[in-house]
C-alpha cells in the first residue's frame, strides 16, 4: 500500500515510476492467495473506516472505490448470542450514535455511564487529553474511573482489533485517536467499508492504474540491497545481480527489512535507522471455515468477551464477486473468516488447537454452527502483522526523507501521524511522493486532511 500510493503519486506528477514487488501479486501485507484446492482467501480480513480519507482517496485513483462495501451499522454479539447494534440517528455528532448506544444491550448502565464520562474527557480536549501519550491506553482508562466491564466489552472489543495490540501495551493518544476521529468528531468517521472483493482482485486494477500514467511494475524482482557512495544512493542490486539506477529511491518495506538492505556501517552511523531495532511487532491470527449450511445472515459481527473477536462473513460480502448469485465461493454452504489480533497466546498454539478454539467459541454466538458440519478450516498467522503503538513508539518513527540523499521511505511504521493501518500506509506513500517532488522544486500536496470536527464538536470543545 505504502509503495503502490507513491508510485501512483508521482506517475501523476509526471515521474517515470518503476515500483519493484518480491511477491507475484500486489498489495503486500493486504493480499490474497490461493490454497491447494484452488480456493482464494485473503491472508486476513482488511477494513477500511470513514475517517480514512487517504485510503478512499488512494481507492479512487486506482479505480477500486466501487469494490468496498460500506455499512452504517455495526453488530455486536456476546457468548449468550445477544446482539446489540450501533447505528445513526438525525442528530449531529458527536450525538450521531448516542440513542443507540443507550439502548445497547451488551453493557450495564454502570458501564455506559462511565464510558460516557471518558467519551466526555476526550471530545473537551479536542481529542488531546492531557498526559495521554505518557500513560498506556489501560492506564488512562483506570484513571477515567472506567468499570471492569466497560473496559472488557466496550474499549477493548473496539481498540484491540483496530489497534493490533493490547490495551496495556497502547500508548493511550493512539486509542484516543480511535474514537476521536472515528466516533465523535464527525458522523461520518465511524462507517466501516469491507471489500466486495478478494485482496487480490482488489489491487489488481493498481497495475493498470500505474501503466497509465508510464509507470511499470515487475513482480518477482526481490531486491538486496543499497549501493551507497559519500551520503547519497548510487543505485540498487537486485537478488539476480542486475542493477536498478534512479534520479529517487522510495523503500516501502518493513522497518526490519529495510535494515537488511542497508551497509551495517550506515545503519550504526545513523540513529534514525539503529532506532528502528527497538520497534516491537504484534501478531494476527485469521481462521477461515467453511460450513455445508447457512450459519449466520450477519455480514459482521464484533464478540464481546471472548479471545475471537470479529466474524466476517465472506460468502455474504463476496456475493457481488460472485455475480450475484448469493452462495459467494462457498457454494451452497457458508465462509467465515474470524480475526485474533494482538493474538500472543496463538503464536505456539497449533492449527488444529486454534480452529478447536474458535469452533467453541462460534458455537456460544451462533448456535447453527454446533450441528453443521465443517468442510473445511485453515489458519494464517501474521506473526509480525504490525508494529506495536507502545508507549513512546512516536520518537522512533521516521520522517519521509531518510538521512542519505535521494532515500526515501514509506510505510506505515513512519511518522504518519497513525498506527499501523492501511490508511498509515498510504499516507506514508503520498508523503514520500511529496518530500520527492519538494527535493526536486515541484510542490504539489497529495496528503488528504481529515474529517473535520462538526459544528456541535467544536462547540463542546470550546466549552
């Protein structure tokens, strides 16, 4: 995402682009594959919010706004089955979701009360409260007087999934973030978009978006390292021993991995790159399954309490992949996809101790599943999914143009402003385009603004 969103930038500005992909397929870390038996699935469930304005931006430039679902509704369920709904009403925001959240049957109204005191804090700060980037995420909670079952069913069903990452080892502005921009600023933030599509198909249109505008991609082309004379980039060297020259390097790839293609001198030189050894990772774990019946009319659902803790329901979110027939690729049965993250406990566990895991826990929120019978199960783990939003982790994020000359980086561990999501990546991606263009005497601004605060917002801020 961080590579494909320069790319596309600079082409339009008229640069001749040569993105360079390891992998046979586009998208990095939001991809698909194919399993033996010739099933594509997505190696994890990606979801786009309306706050991410770079990310819509990004789709519309490469042709792939009409591939995402939107829904203004969001499903919660806990182990009885109970489902509590949060949706709009006619009202502005920060109002926008409150009688829904009222009427929210997963939580006590202890619960609701202080969650409401803590929303409070965070809208009269402006989303800023003081001393959030020195506390952990569970720090700042306990000291908004938070009740235990707020904290469990409420701040982390939401924050642990969005964030990939626990709630004592978040920096708390990050959870903030969270709900300022896309619960309370604006009615628009909160709306969550899945891809109608496979990752696959829906990067696949970025090839042709690029050779558009004269750029060229090449798949299968793994690059080893940096050539680096006196401070500036000479060139690359790819994994065959051919060599790549530029007028501008744009390295979209890992933190780690950007290690490995750096002279060891260059990286002990320059603390801008020694700093990112001390960035932690954070797992993801997807379970796929197949059923031979209809389990659930749910195109989502986030469980409240339990170590699994989103269902998507793909053969219902695929149905327009699937010319509308309404078995999607799962036939006459049915496709799940269930997402851990920040899933620690599942790294050592194996495959079959994983679907065991989660089959239980599916069988307390949709009873169906207890009777059908599964077809088919897999398990992918993205043992190093993200980078962990620690406290602190912002002095150890990079800006666009690195210390050597003509190096610039992308991705969604620099200094973006976001944890580590797919609209961190584009925004890495335009601001590396920019730093490119502004080194080069041309000034042209891709970076999309937020969603601004609504007149009510400002008003309660003010007060």
């Amino acid at each position: 995402m961080a590579g494909l969103s320069s790319a596309i930038a600079l082409a339009e500005a008229g640069w001749r682009v040569r993105l360079l992909e390891k992998r046979p397929h586009l998208g990095g870390r939001a991809a698909s594959y194919t399993l033996p038996d010739g099933t594509e699935i997505d190696n994890c469930q990606h979801v786009t919010l309306g706050c991410c304005t770079n990310l819509e931006d990004f789709y519309g430039r490469v042709g792939a706004q009409e591939k995402i679902r939107y829904f203004e509704r969001l499903a919660f369920a806990d182990r009885s089955g109970r489902i509590s709904r949060i949706g709009p009403w006619p009202l502005p925001a920060p109002l926008h979701l409150g009688p829904s959240f009222a009427c929210f049957r997963g939580l006590s109204v202890a619960d609701k009360l202080a969650i409401a005191r803590a929303l409070m804090a965070i809208l009269r700060s402006g989303g800023r409260p003081e001393g959030a980037t020195a506390a952990t995420m569970l720090e700042w909670l306990r000291e908004q007087r938070q009740t235990p079952g707020a904290i469990e069913r409420f701040w982390r069903v939401v924050l642990v999934s969005a964030l990939d990452e626990e709630l004592d080892r978040t920096q708390a502005q990050y959870g903030i973030d969270v709900f300022w921009k896309g619960f309370l600023m604006n009615h628009a933030g909160y709306r969550i978009g899945v891809p109608a599509v496979p990752l696959g198909e829906l990067y696949a249109g970025c090839r042709s978006a690029l050779e558009q505008r004269g750029g060229e991609i090449r798949t299968r082309a793994r690059v080893s390292g940096f050539s680096i004379e006196e401070g500036r980039v000479v060139g690359l060297v790819l994994e065959d021993g051919s060599e790549e020259a530029a007028d501008a390097y744009v390295s979209a790839v890992p933190h780690s991995a950007l290690l490995d293609l750096l002279p060891a001198e260059v990286v002990e030189r320059e603390p801008v790159f020694g700093q990112l050894r001390q960035f932690g990772s954070s797992p993801i774990t997807g379970v796929h399954l197949w059923f031979d019946r209809e389990v659930t009319q749910e195109p989502f659902l986030a469980l409240m309490g339990m170590e699994s803790q989103w269902i998507f329901n793909k053969t219902r979110l695929l149905e327009a992949a699937a010319n509308g027939s309404g078995n999607g690729p799962g036939g006459q049965g049915q496709y799940l996809q269930v997402v851990i993250s920040a899933s620690y406990d599942l790294v050592s566990r194996s495959r079959q101790e994983i679907i065991e895991l989660v089959r239980k826990e599916l069988g307390e929120v949709l009873p169906v599943t207890r009777t059908a019978r599964m077809v088919k199960a897999t398990v992918v783990k993205e043992t190093a999914a993200t980078f962990s939003p620690a406290l602190g982790v912002d002095r150890w994020r990079p800006e666009a143009q690195s210390p050597i000359r003509q190096l610039f980086l992308a991705g969604d561990w620099t200094r973006t402003g976001w944890p580590a999501t797919m609209e961190s990546a584009v925004r890495s991606g335009y601001l590396a385009a920019q730093a490119i263009l502004s080194r080069a005497g041309q000034h042209r601004t891709f970076l999309q603004p937020d969603l601004p605060p609504e007149g009510f917002v400002q008003m309660l801020v003010r007060s």
